[in-house]
C-alpha cells in the first residue's frame, strides 16, 4: 500500500478526528530484552545496517532504540528494512539529571524516584523503579526547602529535536514528553504516604503538588516545548489490572488539575496531546473528555472494554490494544496477524485508531513483533 501522507500528518488526523490515507502504527520502543531477542533472530541487524545507521548519526541507547525501529522501514525507505513499518515512537526527557542514591546501584529523580541498575543472569542490563525516597510527611516538606534542586538544564532538552530529524528520514514521528503529575507524586512519595495524607492531611498533598508544578514539571514543559515538538506523550500510570489505583474522587481532586495545565499549555503551543496510561481506565474516561486529551495509549485489551471505549468516546483516539503480555509473547504470527485485522475493523470504524504494543517491548517474539506490523499496512484501510 502506497502511502499519500508523511506520518506526521498521518496521525495529526487520526488525533483530530479525521480519516487519513491509511492506519498508523506505534511502537513505544524497546527494553534490552527485546533487543537481545531480535538480535538472535533471523531479523537481526546486519553489519550493513549498523554501518548505514551509524552514518546517519542515530543513537541505539536505551529505549529509544532508533536503529530498530528503522529496520521495520519498507524498501521504499530503507532498502534493507523488514518491509513494515513503524510510524509513531516515544522519547522520554527528564530535565534534571538523577543523582546517586543511598544504596549502591541506585539512583534517585528530582521527585524522588528510586531507580535500580541490575545486570540478570544472561548479561542483558535492566533499569527499575526500587520505591519512594520521599516517604514521609517530614521528608516531602523538606524537599519544598530546596527548590534549588529543582534547577531544570535546558541542554538537556536540545537532543530532542535532532533525534526528532533523524527519524524523519525514515519516516517516523517522535512523540516526546515525561512524567505526568500523577506518577511524579506517587512513584516519589508511594502510594501508602499519599493514601495517609489524602485522608488526613491533603493540604499537604496540594501544596506538593502545586510545588512539582511550579518548579519542575511547568519548567520542563517550557523547555520541551521550545523544541517544537509535533506530538506531545505524558507518561501518567493510573490504573493496575484490577482498576484504578487510587479512588476516582481523589484522582479528580488532586490529579486532575495539574493534568490539565499540561493539555492547556500542550494545546496552547499548537499540538496534540496523547497520554500513556496503563491499566483497566474506564472510569478515567469521562475526565479525558473534559480535559481535552487527543488520545489514550497502552489500552491492554484484556482488560479494557475497547469497542466501548470507541462507541461512548469517539472524541479520543484509542493507540496501542495489542495484548503485548499475551498475544505476542505467545501467540503465533498467524495469530497477530488475525488479531491486527480484527482489531482495525472493530476499532477503526470512522478513523480514531493507531494499533501497537501495549507497551515497550520486552519479552515478545521478534516474528509476532514483524508480523504485527506488516499486518498494519496490509489491513490498513479504516472502515467507514
């Protein structure tokens, strides 16, 4: 299939209700694992590849992994490529560097994130959040005497446009963005410290809030924002398997206010405003409304009613929905393939869709991965 569009106004379309030349797809990136997986695969990046990529000055680092989601280029953008073909990724930034922490190994946000380095048994590195630093009442208040802390690098955010260049000579859109108000409370504090102060004392819980606001996450927003990015993804982690992991009364209180001065400032520059949300969200939804999000990625399809999701909220784009856990851990390739062409036809009735992992790519097979998006063009027309 031809494509008519650049991937860029491909999704501006689908985010702004429209039904562009075909469906796009997504791929958040990819963890160590996978890499070390698809490097052993009959997929693998070729010294050839290596070779052309390095040219071109991308960078293989950590979850952004530019070099593959290249390889899924159609010959008519890379030679070399796997014929498929990836169309929207994610770049996370942090404008504050991570200072060492405590123990040994670990590594510790502005917000208080604790992070673990760690190296498994086959020798493939992992990254992992350890717990909160800012536990206690007495430890948030302290925080609020060093605002110096919260001194946000601008040289930080001028990689973002240039990795930005070199995905679009392949074709691919780079969202860009960072943590939303509610993981950069919880993931500092824990939710057991957020719980005891909402219930006794959430004048606190506010004032840290508003805090985070005023001098990290406003400021990071400033600076992203300067790079001109042409897709905006925020990170906000509210729900679990089994439903949201704080009443929807205190995620409205506290949460809701601060996530809407990111759409209004993100909407304000002129872009679109998508946010990655994992778990069962239903409730959510109503308040995406209100808040003007354009769309909603991760949607884990075993526990989302998606078809719902679709029909009660048209206003909000659906992204991801390939059960990334169980689908392409497990299934075969015939089996994605099923999957992708059932999900475009239930899903991207009148536009509003653009399939993809649930998540990074972690432990999937390479095959299902390549058969997923191969999938996507060869099914890639939206029903209306």
């Amino acid at each position: 299939m031809g494509d008519e569009l650049t991937a860029l106004e491909r999704i501006n379309i689908v985010l702004d209700g429209g039904i562009p030349d075909r469906v796009p797809s997504l791929c958040l990136g990819s963890d160590f694992k996978f890499m070390d997986l698809f490097m052993r695969s009959p997929y693998a990046l070729t010294e050839e590849d290596l070779d052309f990529f390095d040219k071109a000055d991308m960078s293989p680092r950590f979850l952004h992994t530019q070099y593959l989601l290249a390889k899924f280029s159609p010959t008519s953008i890379y030679p070399n490529g796997l014929d498929a073909k990836v169309d929207l990724c994610w770049e996370i930034v942090d404008g504050i560097q991570l200072k060492k922490g405590e123990d040994p190994d670990t590594l510790v946000t502005a917000n208080g994130q604790i992070f673990k380095f760690i190296v498994n048994d086959e020798g493939t590195p992992a990254y992992w959040y350890t717990g909160p630093a800012l536990n206690s009442k007495e430890k948030i208040k302290e925080c609020w005497e060093h605002p110096e802390d919260f001194k946000v690098d601008k040289n930080r955010f001028k990689v973002l446009s240039k990795n930005r260049k070199k995905m679009k000579k392949f074709d691919i859109v780079v969202a860009q963005g960072f943590g939303g108000p509610f993981e950069n409370c919880i993931l500092g504090i824990g939710l057991s410290t957020f719980a005891k102060l909402a219930r006794k004392e959430p004048e606190i819980l506010k004032k840290h809030l508003d805090f985070m606001w005023e001098n990290y996450q406003k400021k990071n927003m400033e600076y992203l924002l300067r790079t001109k990015p042409d897709i905006v993804m925020i990170r906000n982690d509210i729900g679990h398997n089994d439903g949201l992991q704080l009443p929807l009364k205190q995620w409205q209180e506290f949460f809701k206010p601060i996530l809407k001065h990111y759409v209004n400032t993100v909407h304000d520059a002129g872009v679109n405003f998508i946010l990655h949300c994992c778990g069962a969200i239903k409730e959510l939804f109503p308040d995406f409304i209100d808040l003007g999000i354009d769309g909603v990625e991760s949607l884990q399809p075993t526990i989302n009613n998606l078809e719902i999701y679709r029909e009660k909220y048209p206003e909000i784009a659906l992204l991801g929905t390939i059960d990334d856990t169980g689908l392409l851990v497990n299934g075969t390739p015939e089996e994605v393939r099923h999957d992708v062409q059932n999900k475009i036809k239930r899903l991207g009735k009148n536009g509003g869709y653009i399939p993809g992992p649930t998540n990074w790519l972690l432990d999937q097979k390479p095959e299902n991965v390549v058969a997923l998006y191969k999938a996507i063009r060869d099914f890639g027309a939206y029903d209306q």
